[in-house]
C-alpha cells in the first residue's frame, strides 16, 4: 500500500495537494495539527540556526514602504506580518500557498490588515489578474520542490517581473567545506529534504529560461549555507 493511499479521504485539508508535499512534507506542511505547533518564530529561528533575523531583513530590505508585494509561499512565523506591516495601507500584500492550512495560518495573521490577503494557488502557474508587484519573493521555497517544480516557480516568477521591479529569492545555497553545519544539513536533507541539495550544485539562475535578460545579485550568509537573489531586468 502507497503512503498516498492512506490518506484521509475526502479531508479538505488534503484537496488537490500535490503527491511531493504529501508524501515528502505532510508532517511539516500539510497535516493541520502538526502544522498548528510549528507554526512560530522558534520553529523558524530553530531551523534556520539562528539567522532567521538577518534572512528575513535581506527580504524586508528590497520591500519600501507602499510596495505592492507578492510572496510567493507562506512561512511559519511572524513573517507574512511584518511584511504586511512595512508595505502599510498604501502598499497591498499577497501571499499564497499550495496547501489549506497554510492558507488559514496565513489568514489568521493578516486579520485586521486590510491591505494584506492570502489566497491559496501553486508559485508555478499562479497568475493575478493584471496585478503589478514591485516585489515578488520566495523565502525557502525553491529548496523544498522537485526540479520540474523550481522551473515553474523561476519561470512564473520571472512572468510577473515588470521592469523596473525585483524578484527576491532566499533560500539555501552550498555551505563552504569547513562550514560544519553542511555535515548536519547533508543529513537534514538525506532523511527529509530530497529536493534541497540541488541549490547546491546549480545558481537559481539555471532554472530560468533567458536568465541573460536579467541581472542577478547574490548575496551569501553563514559561510555559504544561504543565499538571497535579486533579480532585475537589465536596462
Ligand atoms: C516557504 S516553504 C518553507 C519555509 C520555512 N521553512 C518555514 O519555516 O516556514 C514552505 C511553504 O511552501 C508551500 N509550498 C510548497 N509548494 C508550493 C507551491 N508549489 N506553491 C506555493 N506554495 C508551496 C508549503 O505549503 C509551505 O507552506
């Protein structure tokens, strides 16, 4: 019997969820209950060994106050909020998520933030209709999605990149050898992370079709463990 086939039939919460997250990322972000005690700024600090703070302001940084932002996927956490926070009421905030309770979460943070909304879709082909972004960002997705998938999310991404305007990218990238939290994060991504270590063999360029068009900046953290991209049209 496949993992797939044991789950809960006719749970909304699984609805038209795709086979990677529930059969590789069900305990982490499809399964409400679980999702429901990992959903904290902990969790995040916890994983990202600390540098939680400095990888959400190298986002923060790209994003001035009444941008119009579209972040990508949701993050556990207090991020959706801040972002909310600093776009205020002249700036507008989306984010959308493939699965149902991350979509709640994100609804639940934002209540009361008029400008701010959360609307279930996939990064890969999700387009809002005629809405323009000064900022569109993935935070820690890229790494948790099969191949094809990156492509997609790149590809979509790029689509809605107007000129003048930026996509923003955080995510993991190839800790130096003597960087001892790339022993650590090997094992990490052996037993729960098969898509992960792909970021470390190829730039998030290399998923984009015409990446020449653009101009890519990366900035490096932690001895090489994480990234964060910007991307702009050349001029
Ligand atoms: C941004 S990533 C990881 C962030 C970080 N590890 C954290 O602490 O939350 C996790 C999110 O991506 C979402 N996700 C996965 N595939 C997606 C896709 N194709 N489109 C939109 N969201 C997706 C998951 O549902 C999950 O909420």
């Amino acid at each position: 019997m496949t993992k797939k086939s044991l789950l809960p039939i006719g749970n909304p919460y699984y609805e038209n969820v795709p086979e990677y997250m529930t059969e590789v990322y069900d305990w982490a972000y499809v399964n409400p209950r679980n999702a429901g005690w990992l959903d904290n700024n902990w969790v995040v600090r916890i994983l990202l060994f600390f540098n939680d703070q400095r990888l959400m302001r190298a986002y923060l940084n790209e994003v001035p106050e009444g941008a119009r932002v579209w972040q990508v996927a949701h993050v556990y956490g207090e991020l959706v909020r801040r972002v909310a926070r600093k776009v205020g009421p002249k700036g507008a905030f989306l984010v959308t998520d493939i699965t149902p309770v991350q979509v709640e979460h994100a609804l639940a943070k934002l209540a009361g933030i008029d400008w701010a909304r959360a609307v279930r879709a996939d990064a890969g082909d999700y387009s809002p209709d005629g809405e323009e972004f000064d900022v569109i960002c993935s935070f820690f997705l890229l790494h948790e999605v099969p191949e094809a998938k990156k492509i997609a999310v790149v590809s979509n991404m790029l689509r809605h990149l107007a000129k003048g305007k930026k996509l923003v990218f955080v995510d993991y990238y190839n800790p130096k050898p003597w960087q001892p939290i790339r022993y650590i994060l090997k094992v990490v991504n052996h037993f729960l992370e098969p898509f992960a270590e792909a970021l470390w063999k190829k730039e998030i360029r290399d998923y984009a079709d015409d990446a020449d068009r653009y101009v890519w900046r990366q900035k490096t953290f932690f001895a090489g463990v994480y990234q964060c991209v910007v991307v702009e049209h050349k001029e």
